[in-house]
C-alpha cells in the first residue's frame, strides 16, 4: 500500500511544481478512483486571485465534474501539505474516503495539527488519514520555495539600498512568514 501511496504522492508532487513555474507556493493534489487519478489540483491562489484557489478545491472541483456527482466516495486525496479547515471542511462534505499527507503543517494543518477537522466525531463523515508519505521531500519543496523567496527579496532589498543590510538572510520578512503558514 505505502509503494501505491507514494507513487501518487509523487504525481501530487508534480503538480506542486507547477505551482512553482507560476511562483506559487508549491503545494500539489491528485483525487484517486478505483487506483486511477481522476482529478489534479495545485495551488493558484495568487494567479486566480481567489482565496478558494487551493490544491485540493481544484481538484474536488474537478473530480466532482468528472464523476458527476458531489459525492466522492471511494476517493483517495493525495496532498503534499496538510490540507487547511477550507479544505479539511471540502474532504468531509464531499465524503472522501481517505486522505494521504505529505509534509504536516503546524502553523495551519487541520488534519491534527491545529485541529482534527478530518475525524470529528459528531460530523456524519471522517476521513481515514495517512501521513508522512513522502514528507520529508514534500517539506523540501517548500523550503527551497521559500529560500528562494528570500534570497530574490534580498537581492531586491540590496538592489534599492545603497548597501545591503548586514544579514538579510536572517531577518524574518512578514510577507514571507504569512506565507509560510499558508496551506494548502
Ligand atoms: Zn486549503
């Protein structure tokens, strides 16, 4: 199971980086039927302009399209981050079955870090969660997008000041850190 686990975590993570070539922060999904991706998503927040514009509510969106039917039952998610409460709350309304995570997101993970959104018991759907596929190389992809983002911000910061300030690798930009506790 965890080898079929991780060959679709990879084909999330694909998706992921096409978050990137849009400078999105890269986070990835793929809906599974039946041992088939139906759907793909990744995030699109800032190139759609639109707050709901995340990994996994694309791809629901497109699933739902495909099989049409809001209900996606049966379905396996594959997330590179721990989905947000935006998206934890779409994964229980749409009845998918299960929910595979790359890397946690303490900052504003609701599949147990904040919160448990998946397996509240009063709700009339919980979702089976896996995690830690892949984690390690899903939270190395966010990394090195926000290392990036750093190092081109200080290179901008450099360029506008006369001289470069001491260690701008180290002072916490708050753009940067509001995006580090993006999910999703
Ligand atoms: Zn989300």
């Amino acid at each position: 199971m965890l080898r079929v686990d991780e060959r679709f975590m990879r084909a999330a993570m694909a998706q992921a980086q096409k978050a990137r070539l849009l400078d999105e922060v890269p986070i990835g999904c793929v809906i599974v039927r039946e041992g088939k991706i139906i759907a793909r998503g990744y995030n699109r927040r800032n190139t759609d302009r639109n707050t709901i514009s995340h990994a996994e509510m694309n791809a629901i969106r497109k699933a739902s399209r495909k099989l049409g039917d809001w209900r996606l039952e049966g379905c396996t998610i594959y997330v590179t981050l721990e989905p947000c409460q935006m998206c934890s709350g779409a994964i229980v309304q749409s009845r998918i079955d299960r929910c595979v995570i790359g890397a946690m997101n303490p900052k504003a993970g609701c599949a147990g870090s904040v919160m448990n959104l998946l397996q509240i018991a009063q709700f009339n759907h919980q979702v089976e969660i896996t995690k830690g596929v892949l984690g390690e190389a899903c939270g190395q992809m966010l990394s090195d997008f926000f290392r990036d983002l750093r190092r081109r911000k200080s290179r901008e910061d450099s360029a506008l000041a006369e001289e470069p300030a001491a260690d701008p690798e180290n002072e916490p930009d708050p753009e940067i850190e509001s995006a580090n506790a993006f999910c999703s």
